[in-house]
C-alpha cells in the first residue's frame, strides 16, 4: 500500500528542511539532531504512565544511567528491560521516552530503559555487553521493579538487536525471560534483503546511514554473523521466549526482522510476527502525526503484553 499519508508528509519535511544526512557528519553532530527530532511532540501527546523514576543500573564496566516506568495499577507486575535504537551511536533515554511510556501502558509492565554505552567511543560489544549485564542486575533485583519473576526484554532497531542478544544468552545461561518484544529489530549486519534495496533511500533510516552506523560499531570486527553482532545466526534459537515481531512496510530492516522471526518458528519458538503496512522505520515514535502509526502501536504493546501475564 501506499506510504501513509500523515507519515509521508513528515518525509517530505524532513526532505525540505535542509538538515544534513547523519551519515554527512559526526556522531555527536548525529545524537543532537535526533534528540532535536524527538523534542518536537506536543505535551498533549505524553503517554501518560503512574510514575518515572531516574537510576542507574551496572553495566558491564560501570554504572549505566536508567529510567523506571511504572504503569497504573495494583501489581505485582512483569519487568521489561528495554534498548533503545539509534544504530548503536546515536539515542538515549530522552529521544525514546515516547517509545517506552507506550510499551509500559500498554503491555501493563515495569519498564527500565538501559542507556548503554554508545560507538565509536565505545565499539562493538560494548553496547551487548552493557545489555546482558544490566539485564542480569534486574534479574537479579526484580523485587524493586515489577515485583515478582517475570522478565522480559525489548528494544528498537539497534535495540531490538539487543534485546534479542540479551535473550539468547540469559535462556542460554538459565535465566528465564518469559517475552521479547523486538521493533523493527536489526538482526543481520551484513546479509542481503530485497527490503535493504527497494527501501534503501527516502523512508527516514536509509543504507548509506546504515552502514554508517555498522562502521562505527562494528566496522573494525571480522566476523559479522557473530551472534552477538547477528543474532540471526545462533547456532540454536530452540527454547528462546516467545517473541513479538514488528516490521514496517517501507523498512530497509524489514525482510531481516521477518526472517528472524521464521528462524524462530523454525526452532520451535512462539513468534508472532507483525508487517505494518504504510509505515517506516522509526513509526513507534510517530503515533502524534500519524493515526495508523498510533494504531500499530498500540496494538503490538498489547500482543507484548500477552505473553508477559499468562
């Protein structure tokens, strides 16, 4: 279907405002133009929850800064570690709060959004490496966030690569996580998807910016199906949590997130993978513009929220 109406408008801003292309400049350069982009929502469009609260968790060479979100409610409630996108170089716990108050309210959990370490000034496997520990520390201390054993994980994009790492070695290593809820996860750094060609310019994340993000990262590591770079490629994805999918039509990751979610099924897992017609890259974001990126939003929280209260 056709790019949604509300959503192309934005592109077509994006396109006239004369802003620079990420990949033109510096990664500091990049981390304040996207912050800018996500200040622009309105207070009205504030996903109400009951309560933030600003911490830090240990990360795996030091403490990360994080955020708790509290949904309404009488719990005990599951715990959610999040990762937010951002190519691994660019975000942190402002430009996706957004993206967070709408998976706390709608799945009805405790969130703790991880800010991890960042490339180039921390290369691949900082970023993974933060995830799984920090990950395990809220294991480890459930009975101050949601309250009782439930955990689970989530992430966008480059996030959603990490929560997908994060759930592959914590099951590998004995700690259950009962869910994953992976965003247009980017989950094959070097593999080759018609959607990385059809999509590659013109839907708001596009290749050139991709492979910027790769080089800061990941450019200087031999082995791109390292699982903890691809988790496509684990040599066993059998007894992984249940997982929800989202992919977006005009998406470079889409064919990857989608494949990923085969593998999966392939290996037995629960995977309930869901193309969103008419959107981009970056859509959870974007529910104040568009009607049909709210909409999508709200219903993959509340497929999440399935898995994490049976």
């Amino acid at each position: 279907m056709p790019v949604d109406p509300h959503i192309a408008a934005l592109l077509t801003a994006l396109a006239q405002s004369g802003m620079p292309p990420m990949h033109e400049g510096t990664a500091e350069a990049a981390r304040v133009q996207y912050l800018t982009l996500s200040a622009t929502r309105s207070p009205e469009y504030v996903v109400p929850v009951a309560a933030t609260e600003d911490r830090s968790v240990p990360g795996a060479e030091g403490e990360l800064r994080a955020r708790v979100y509290r949904p309404e409610g009488e719990g005990p409630f599951p715990t959610v570690a999040f990762f937010h996108g951002g190519g691994w170089v660019i975000g942190d716990l402002e430009t996706h709060d957004a993206t967070v108050r709408s998976i706390c309210r709608g799945s009805r959990a405790v969130v703790v959004a991880v800010d991890y370490r960042l490339a180039p000034e921390h290369p691949f496997p900082a970023a993974a490496d933060d995830a799984v520990a920090a990950t395990r520390w809220i294991a480890a201390h459930l009975d101050e966030f949601g309250g009782d054993d439930r955990l689970a994980v989530a992430g966008d994009s480059a996030g959603g690569n990490l929560a997908a790492v994060v759930a592959q070695m914590l099951t590998a290593e004995g700690t259950p996580v009962v869910a994953q809820f992976l965003i247009y996860p980017a989950v094959d750094a070097l593999g080759d998807y018609p959607s990385r060609i059809e999509n590659a310019r013109g839907y708001f994340l596009e290749q050139p910016t991709m492979d910027w993000f790769y080089g800061h990262y990941a450019g200087a590591w031999d082995d791109a199906k390292d699982p903890r770079l691809s988790p496509l490629h684990a040599a066993d994805l059998s007894g992984l949590p249940p997982a929800v999918v989202v992919t977006a039509e005009y998406d470079p990751l889409r064919d990857e997130g989608e494949a990923y979610g085969e593998a999966l099924r392939a290996a037995g897992v629960e995977a309930d993978v869901r193309r969103y017609d008419g959107l981009i890259h970056g859509f959870f974001a974007m529910g104040a513009l568009s009607p049909a990126a709210q909409a999508a939003v709200d219903e993959s929280c509340t497929l999440f929220g399935e898995p994490l209260h049976r």
